[in-house]
C-alpha cells in the first residue's frame, strides 16, 4: 500500500564532489629584472583535464611566467607547486610530470630527428617507445624527414619536431610558448585537435599564445598576464 504523501521518505541529495586540488598552483610569484618587475603578485591554478591561455601583449610577462614554471627561470619571489609539491626541475616528478615546448628550444644537432624522439622517449622510460615515436612522427607529418638532422629542416618542420619531443614523454602537464609559431593553416588545426584530446585525457595545457583561433578552440580560461603588472613606478 502506498504511503500517504507526508508519511513517504525524502530522497537524500547526493553530497556534492570535492574538487581535487589543482595540479599546478602557482602563488603571489613575482619576478623581477634589475629595478622593473615583470610579475608582480601573479595567481594561477591549472587542474588535470584544462587548458588555460596566457595573453597580453609583447613583454607582458606571458613567457616569464612559463619558464619560472618549467623551471627555467628562477622566481624573485611566490611559491609554484606541482601536484601539492615545491616545483623543482630536478626531481624525477618534474620529469615525469611536465613536458615542455619553449620557442628557444634547442635540438641535439648530430642525431636525425627519428633518433631525437627515440632518445627522448628511452630516456623516459617509455614502453614501446619505438612504436610510440613511429606514430608521433606520421601525427607532426615529419615521416619524410625522420632522417634529416634538424638543421636541415624547415621552420615550421622544426616546430613540429619540438612538439612531437613533448609528445613521446610521459607527461601530466603540457607547458607550451607561442606553440602556433611557424605551423601553416593545417598545422594550427592538426594542433588545436591535438590540444584537445590531450584535456580530453586528463592532462593539463599551461599555454602562452597571441594566435585567436588556438585559444578559442582549445582554453577553458584565458588569463591577461599583463593585468598583474604593477604600474610604472610603483615600488617593489
């Protein structure tokens, strides 16, 4: 027999997930040159399956802040931590952890480019590296030249090869400068896809990018860099 409508028991509502905390957290970081600071008090967080954009114009401090996280460049002061850790680049889980495409990246210049990822992909351990690298490099178009030393490539074939080293390594978070730099019409689509189905596999995009249509189709946030400058003149 039914139960009269006051008598009927109340559905409990389910208890609402605890966000996970975000996979890189970066706090108050301030980094200055000589008496100019660059960054000044600068907050982001970046969690697991997001793309976030930095933009601002020339100088605002966009590539500043990608190498302070990367560990290239050494913050004047803030914290960067790295799944709930100091950042340090050399623990093994910021090599595992972080893959990085910088625009002065540099190549080993004696390997052709299919022993450049074969390197890469053995020195991190990675399982069927071969059959991995063999993939990425029909994925960046570089089948052709896999046998060219970088010298001999082209600009945009170099682009290409400095992303296809960040794809053939372990990686929970993907650190990228300007990465539409050199790549043609085709090449921003191939990536933009590409940068969405590596959010669509939990990884995190930490991106610098003046090209409109990249963050479009690919940022979850954009993020203006040049809105925490301090103003001229303001002491430090």
């Amino acid at each position: 027999m039914a139960r009269p409508p006051h008598q009927q028991k109340k559905q409990r509502k389910p208890k609402p997930k605890a966000e996970a905390p975000p996979l890189l957290r970066v706090s108050g970081l301030r980094r200055r040159f000589g008496e100019v600071d660059v960054l000044a008090g600068f907050d982001l967080d970046v969690r697991a399956g997001e793309a976030v954009a930095l933009v601002g114009r020339n100088g605002a401090g966009k590539s500043t802040v990608l190498r302070c996280v990367t560990g290239a460049d050494k913050p004047t002061g803030g914290t960067i931590e790295l799944d709930g850790k100091p950042l340090d680049e050399r623990s093994e889980q910021v090599r595992t952890h972080l893959a990085v495409v910088m625009d002065d990246m540099d190549f080993f210049p004696d390997l052709s480019v299919v022993e450049h990822l074969d390197l890469f992909a053995k020195a991190h351990r990675v399982a069927d590296a071969q059959e991995l690298v063999d993939e990425v490099l029909h994925e960046v178009g570089l089948i052709a030249q896999a046998g060219q030393l970088p010298g001999t490539l082209s600009s945009g074939q170099r682009r290409r090869l400095a992303l296809a080293s960040a794809f053939v390594r372990p990686r929970q978070l993907l650190v990228l400068d300007e990465p539409e730099q050199r790549l043609d019409r085709a090449g921003l689509d191939w990536l933009a896809g590409r940068l969405v189905q590596e959010k669509a596999q939990g990884l995190a995009v930490l991106m610098a990018s003046h090209a409109t249509a990249l963050v479009e189709a690919v940022a979850d946030r954009v993020v203006d860099v040049g809105a925490h400058r301090e103003p001229a003149g303001r002491e430090a």
